[in-house]
C-alpha cells in the first residue's frame, strides 16, 4: 500500500486505543525528548499506538519556543534545558506529575486548537476529582485555580502547564500538573513569563488537600477516557531513569 494512501485510511478508521504508561523514577528530560522523537516518528511513519506517558522529572528549567532571556532569574539553580515546545520558561521536578501526550492530532480532527481544549479540559476534569475547580484563562495559558473562591487572598495561581509540539500531526510534549512539588523552585524562572501582582503557582497539596501522585493519575486516566473518548491500555514505561535527584539540586 502506497503511504499516503495508508495515511488516509488510518485517518478514517476508528482510533485506536491509546497506550498509558507510568514512570515510577525520575526520568532523565533529555533521554525522555529522545523517546518522544523516536515514538512520534513509529506513530506517523509504522502506525505504532499512541501513547499518554505520564512521569516526574529531577528539578529543571526547560524554555520552549517563545522563551524571554529576562525571565531565567537564577540559571545557576537547575539545568536549564532549550526544547521545541511552545511557551516561555517552566520548572519541573519531583512532586509534579507531568504528562506527555503522543497523539494523532491528524486522526483526532486536524484541529490544533480545538486538541489544546482538550487538554484543557482534561485537566480541569481531573481537579474536578477533588473539588477544585481549575479555570483557563484568555492570553494566560495553562489552567488557573481563583484562590478567593477557597476563602483565600485576592489572586490566581496557576496549577497546570500546556506545552504542545507537534511533528506531521503528531503531538509530544504534553501537560504539568502540580501535585506537591517544592514551590519555592519555581522562584528561579518567571513562569511562563506571566509575573503581574496577584498571580503565582499553586499545587494541590498547597491547596490543602492530602492528594498523592496515584491520586492524580487516577483522576488524569478518568478524565482522558472521558474527554478523549478512548479507551487506555496499560503498558511499562521506557526504562529512562535519571541520576540521583540530590545531583541536580544547588
């Protein structure tokens, strides 16, 4: 069968399944960018299954696309890695569950902004889990909690990232979603170059809720099937392990 007409006709089938793997480790980002090439090239060009990957990285600054200079506060404190996601700075690190999505946005509609919804929605459906209500925001990407609403101070504190890449209509990159990481890391970087008064990050354990990781990943994967009407398959992790966490703290 010629390529392209392979192509089409895996568009106009039904989507398949969508392989979720949990990293129980940190993960190495740069092994784990490399593992996302290579998936992205195995979905487009051998029709490998999709793949949600869901994992924590040791603390790091990643700048994507349209990252500011003046928004590396401290470049000394973390690794602080370029990548091809849009978006300015971010922090990861243990406590956060990030969640990278290798999906076939061409099999899903060809609609870019209509996939980010999703992802939007997503998350804001696994808040839903524990009754917090996560909101977007218009020029502020990501999702927002309204800490007045909780009985706190006037302000806004983002609890979930957005950063998207797609490759021939092949999504990687995904979504960061606070659980429980140390905020003062983000101290480092303006994140995602949003720093007007009355705005910051919040996670859900910050929020006062005894949530754990298995927690969120529950949540997340009751959400995906919901929002993405797919069913996920288990499956193990690629084995990408990183050094030792106390290696990268300073």
């Amino acid at each position: 069968m010629k390529p392209f007409l392979h192509l089409y006709m895996r568009e106009m089938t039904e989507i398949p399944n969508v392989e979720w793997a949990v990293s129980r480790e940190l993960v190495d980002y740069q092994a784990a960018v490399a593992f996302m090439e290579r998936r992205v090239r195995e979905i487009r060009e051998a029709g490998a299954p999709e793949l949600v990957w869901l994992l924590e990285h040791p603390p790091l600054y990643t700048a994507g696309t349209s990252a500011k200079a003046d928004d590396l506060k401290d470049a000394s404190r973390f690794p602080v890695f370029e990548t091809s996601r849009g978006g300015q700075y971010t922090y990861h690190g243990p406590g956060q569950r990030v969640a990278y999505v290798m999906l076939d946005v061409a099999a899903r509609g060809r609609d870019v902004r209509d996939f980010v919804r999703k992802l939007e929605s997503w998350v804001i459906t696994a808040l839903d889990s524990f009754n917090v209500k996560g909101e977007v925001r218009c020029g502020r990407v990501g999702v927002w909690v309204d800490r007045t609403q909780l009985g706190g101070p006037t302000r806004e504190d983002k609890i979930a990232a957005i950063g998207l890449r797609l490759k021939r209509w092949v999504s990687f990159h995904g979504i960061s979603l606070n659980v429980e990481p140390d905020l003062t890391h983000f101290g480092g970087i303006t994140p995602c170059g949003i720093a007007e008064d009355g705005l910051g990050v919040t996670s859900l354990v910050d929020l006062g809720l005894p949530v754990t990781m298995d927690d969120a990943d529950a949540a997340l994967k009751k959400a995906f099937e919901a929002i993405f009407a797919s069913d996920l398959s288990e499956t193990e992790p690629p084995l990408l392990k990183a050094a030792p966490s106390s290696d990268y703290a300073r």
